[in-house]
C-alpha cells in the first residue's frame, strides 16, 4: 500500500479540525470556524495562511483571481464549509483550486453537520 501524502501533517491538520468542532459545535459561520482554525493552528506552532490567492489562467491569460480558505505549511488546501452535507460541486472547486495553485493535497471540510466531515481530495 502506498504512503499517504503528507501523512503527519494531515494528522495534525485532523487534530485541529476534531478540536475546534469538539469545541465550537456545529451552527456557526464558515468564517468563525475559518479563525478558530488559525487560531488554534497558530497556537500549536503551525504554518498557516488565510486566503491566499490564487489565480485563474485561461490561455496565458490571468482572468480571475480565487481566494483560498487556508493553506497550511504551503502544502495543503483546506476548504472550509459549515453547511447540512456536501454538494459535489464542493469538490470540484477544491478540485479546481488544486490545479490552479498546483498544490497537490486539499480536505475539504465541513463544520455544518452533526459530525465534522473530512473529505481528503489529492490532485
């Protein structure tokens, strides 16, 4: 069986997700789970950037720019949502964030449910 990509980091990563959830509940904004996240990621010492951007190129062209919800340690995409269940069009833009930034890990996230969901999506 192959070795999970960034196996340590994530396990810390799922540490601090399962610890703001336990904490907070479900019911908030995405964006009071988004800085409770950084919060307890920064007090544990870890690297972790808030909306990082990231842009969208069509044919050598910039179109767009996209913001990031957090990236960790410039390795992993974390896609936050505090909604009842995933829709598979979360996916895709974790997907798509993916490709643009060219990072290759990303969990998608959601604090909304009854318990914390973690989709683990590689590029």
């Amino acid at each position: 069986m192959a070795e999970l990509l960034y196996k340590e980091l994530t396990y810390q990563i799922r540490s601090v997700l399962y610890d703001v959830y336990n904490t907070l509940g479900p019911g908030l904004r995405e964006e009071t789970y988004k800085i409770a996240t950084l919060a307890e990621m920064r007090r544990r010492e870890m690297k972790a950037a808030c909306e990082v951007e990231i842009q969208i190129v069509f044919k050598g062209e910039v179109i767009d720019t996209y913001r990031l919800d957090l990236v960790v340690e410039d390795k992993v995409i974390l896609e936050l949502k505090a909604v009842d269940e995933f829709h598979p069009r979360h996916k895709a833009q974790l997907l798509s964030y993916l490709k643009a930034s060219k990072l290759r890990l990303g969990l998608l996230v959601n604090f909304g449910s009854d318990k914390l969901e973690v989709i683990r999506l590689i590029n």
